[in-house]
C-alpha cells in the first residue's frame, strides 16, 4: 500500500471513525451514531459501503424483542487497517 492507493475504505473520516472505533470490539449501530455524530442515513449508507468492501460484518437480531444490529470488523479490515496505520507511519518518518 503506498500513498496513491489508499483504499476506499480509509478516504473519508467517517469510516475512519467506523472502522477506528470496530477495533476495540462489536459495536451496535446507535453506539457508532453516538461515537462518530453521524446522522441515520450516512452512517447506514458508510457501514453497508464498508461491509460491501468487506470491512466489517452486519449482524441483525432481536434483544428484548427490539431489532438490533451489530457491527464487527473483519480480519481483513483489521489487516488493512494495519497496513494503512503502517503507511501513514512511513509518511512521518521520511519527513524527518
């Protein structure tokens, strides 16, 4: 990964936040609302892009009888999240 290709998932600071706040564990959607300040719309259109990408995976379910979807991230977006965190490293350390 290099500078020119930075992959889709990490050119807009939502889905940084997304994918950021994914790596300390499954996150459900009103919490990603409450972490990133997001309205409804982008942040359901930014999460269906990221698991499109296959970033992360959406998993839906019932809690007390209340829909609730939840939001983990995969072990390739970790890695490209890595990679990326990697890149961003080199970049500073040639500007010294």
């Amino acid at each position: 990964m290099d500078i020119n290709t930075i992959p889709e998932a990490f050119q807009t600071k939502l889905r940084l936040a997304v994918l950021s706040s994914l790596l300390t564990g499954p996150r459900s959607f009103k919490e990603l609302k409450v972490i990133t300040a997001a309205t409804d719309g982008n942040l359901g259109i930014q999460l269906n892009k990221l698991s499109d990408l296959g970033y992360l995976t959406i998993e839906k379910a019932f809690v007390n009888n209340k829909p609730q979807t939840t939001y983990t991230i995969t072990e390739f977006g970790r890695g490209q999240f890595k990679e990326y965190v990697e890149l961003l490293e080199r970049l500073l350390k040639s500007e010294e």
